[in-house]
C-alpha cells in the first residue's frame, strides 16, 4: 500500500474508472515508524516522550512493535547486499567525517568509529528501506548478481 496508491475498482470486482487511494502519513507518525525501527525495542517506548511525541496506549504500542518487526523483516532478501554495502559506505562516511573536522586520529580510533558509524548507517538505511517497501514506493527486483 503505498502513499498514493491506483486501485482499479475491478479488483472490487466493479468495472468502472479507476479511484485514487491515498494512505496518509503525519510526520509524527512517520518518526514513530522510524522510530520503532531503528531503536532496540526495549528504547523506543522510553524515547517517545524525549523526542516530544505522544505516547501511544499499551495496545498501539504493541501493535506499532509488531508492524516494525514485520516491516524489518521484509528486508531478509536483501541482507547480503545491506552487509556488503552498509560496511562500504560507513568506512567512507567515517573516513570523510575525520578528513573534515581536522582531528587526527590513530587507527585504533578510526576502526572504533567507523563501527559505531556502521551501526548508525545500518539502522538508518533499514529503516529507511523498510518503510519504503511497507507503503509501496519501492518493490525488489529480480537480476541483480554481484560479479567478483
């Protein structure tokens, strides 16, 4: 379902023009989302009201608890890309975060950083792309092989 979705009236079984479907989001509902998604479960309820959100009732919570989980693991199929890509693009986020503030920094802390970068990168691109698949706005695809 996706936020402007086209349902043809004949999948209703109707053959009339088709209507425009629009499922909408607030942008607090969408940081919620974002939310249960990125955060250990057993934060986010902890962090609703510090980020000056509404707290949900016990059955919302647990209802936004479960879809995030479904949401996440709709992403199995592309968990060999994330943990080839996500490591990439950390070391290089990483790398260009310390090129840009000026520090130096010994190897030992660059490693350090980078993983707790990848970690950061990881949530955020899971998020991102689970609720991307969950409303709609993008599908997989099939063909795509890494060649070494």
């Amino acid at each position: 379902m996706g936020i402007f979705n086209r349902k043809s009236k004949e999948e209703d079984g109707a053959e009339e023009e088709e209507e425009m479907q629009v499922d909408i989001y607030t942008p607090q509902m969408l940081v919620k989302r974002l939310l249960w998604d990125i955060v250990p479960c057993d934060q986010t309820e902890r962090l609703i009201p510090l980020m000056k959100l509404s707290p949900d009732s016990p059955e919302v919570a647990e209802m936004e608890h479960r879809a995030s989980h479904e949401r996440v693991a709709q992403l199995m199929p592309l968990r060999e890309m994330l943990d080839l890509l996500v490591p990439l693009v950390s070391g290089i986020t990483a790398s260009a975060m310390l090129v840009n503030s000026g520090i130096s920094s010994d190897e030992e802390s660059a490693v350090a950083l980078q993983r707790h970068h990848s970690t950061v990168v990881r949530a955020g691109v899971v998020a991102v792309l689970a609720n991307l698949l969950d409303m709609g706005i993008i599908e997989y695809s099939d063909g795509v092989q890494i060649v070494e």
